[in-house]
C-alpha cells in the first residue's frame, strides 16, 4: 500500500496547534485526501487514534473543533473526505458513491496510515460506515465507537428531505447567502443557532469560488438517494449495529433531530450492553459538536479508553 504523502501544513490562529492534509489513492486510482491532528512533541501511544468520519456530503472541516479540542488533550486525531467530497476526486462513475465502496478506501487509509488501534467518531453516514466496520475490525483494533445522531433505524422523512436538496443548487454569491439557505432549511432543527453559527456552518460545507462560493460535494452524489419515497422500505441496519456489542459505545443525539429518534436511541441502548447516550440540546441533525458540553461528553468516553 501506498505511504499516504503529505500536502500541506495549516495552524489554528486560536490555538497555534497544527494540522496537516495527507493523500491516499483507491484501488481505482482516485486522489484522495484526509487531514490529521498530531499533538506536537507528545506520546500518543497510550491513546487510541480518533478516526473521524463524517455525513453523507460532508466533508473534514466538519471535525475542525473537536479535533483541535482533542489535540491539545494528547490525542491524535484523523478525519477523510469521501471519493467526491472535500478535497478528495470526484469519481466519473456515481454507483461508486457507495458504503462498500468507500469503506475499501478508508480501509485503506488506515493501513496507509498505520493505524492499529483507532476509535471513530461518525456522523451520520459515517456512523453507518463504523457499524459495518466492527465485522473487518474486532474490538482489539476498533476500541470505540462514538454514533453521532445515527442508528441502525433512520427515518424515511429525513432522507426524504436529505433527497430533495442533494445537489440541486451548489453555488452561491457569498457564504452569507449560503448561511441564510442553511437556516431557512434547518432552522426548526437547530433552534439554538444563531447568525454567526449559519455563517460558520456555511464555511464547513463550502469553498470560495470566483462567483462566490460553492458546496463541496460532487453533485452526482444526488443519483445515490433518486427513488428515495415513501413506498421505499424504511433502512434498518440491526444486524450491522450487533456486530458493535463487544465495544464500547456512544450515542450523541440531537435533540430536534428528523433521523434518529429517541425510541431508536432507548431501543439502542436496550441492546448494547456498554452504550451510553447523550443528548445535544437545541440542535438537530446532526449536531456540529462544536459545544463544550458535548466535546468533554466525547474526551471523557476516549478518555475511559486509555485508561
């Protein structure tokens, strides 16, 4: 495998920690990229790797603040991008937009990496990628897993909503136009947020473009969720979530949130024998984690890995 070559260096202007971009390619030949936070001049060994991974179309500035919130607590910490999302290549063949798919491509990045004891921190798809990880990585290597706003029951009216807006319009004339899209859509679910956030949720999902700014996902991703209606089976993924039983687990829930509901969180923890759940009050899906409440919720469970 590949050794995974390095890009670019970026400091935090907050906290003058470092990250640093890193590339990877598939099986198929795709450039991919991911960003990682190392503790400068730190032992890590005695922490598990935090191994972020993030929504549907989403990308790793998502991870910016838990990861630099991590960092500075010793943990070494790595977020991906998804074939066509981020800075990773769009691939010409949607189909490929897939969970088996782009699990072989962050099998691969862990191998690149050298990761031999990791947790993963999930949103939303990511969480689903985690489930179907624990039957490739037993316990011994995947040491936790940390669901956010995600379960093996997701409900059909956040997909349908996730559907309608799915590559449909990618571009707008600044990030304070994209913030007001955001809030209009979102709004009800993220009651807590104000102006500032819908800015800087904005410049998560988007880059600066000539004409503005534009969301940073291959609008072919759209194809993967086209029939998507209400005779479409409702997606339940229990056999996946079993396969966790023996690691230890957190479930992070919003609140307000339109795809995992409390019954599937209650159901959830019924069934995992080490689950623990906690609840991000006034935000929906899925919660930014940019809170201090719900980062040390998320050190304090890693912290009982190290232990």
């Amino acid at each position: 495998m590949n050794q995974p070559g390095t890009d670019d260096i970026e400091t935090s202007g907050d906290t003058g920690q470092a990250s640093r971009t890193f590339t990877w390619t598939s099986r198929d030949g795709l450039a991919l990229s991911g960003r990682e936070w190392r503790p400068e001049g730190e032992d890590t060994s005695r922490h598990p790797t935090v191994l972020c991974l993030s929504g549907l179309s989403r990308n790793t500035r998502d991870f910016n603040d838990i990861s630099i919130f991590l960092q500075n607590l010793g943990y070494h910490v790595v977020a991906l991008d998804y074939r066509g999302r981020g800075a990773s290549a769009w691939d010409p063949e949607w189909h490929n937009y897939a969970i088996p798919i782009e699990g072989h491509d962050i099998d691969d990045a862990i191998e690149a990496l050298g990761l031999n004891r990791f947790a993963i921190l999930g949103t939303s798809r990511g969480g689903l990628h985690a489930m179907a990880m624990a039957h490739r990585y037993g316990p011994d290597r995947m040491v936790g897993v940390i669901l956010n706003d995600v379960g093996p029951h997701l409900e059909m009216k956040a997909i349908h909503r996730i559907a309608a807006s799915l590559g449909k319009k990618m571009q707008y004339p600044s990030f304070e136009a994209l913030a007001e899209q955001l809030e209009h859509l979102l709004g009800p679910q993220f009651s807590s947020f104000a102006k500032q956030d819908w800015l800087k949720l904005s410049q998560q999902i988007a880059s600066p473009c000539d004409a503005g700014c534009v969301i940073d996902y291959d609008p072919a991703l759209a194809h993967t969720l086209i029939g998507q209606d209400d005779a479409s089976p409702v997606p339940d993924i229990w056999h996946l979530f079993e396969a966790l039983e023996n690691i230890p687990l957190l479930i992070i829930h919003g609140e307000q949130s339109d795809l995992l509901s409390r019954e599937t969180c209650d159901k959830m923890l019924a069934t995992h024998p080490d689950a623990k759940l906690f609840t991000v009050k006034g935000q929906g899906h899925a919660p930014v984690l940019w809170d201090q409440e719900t980062q040390q919720e998320i050190a304090a469970f890693l912290d009982r890995l190290s232990a």
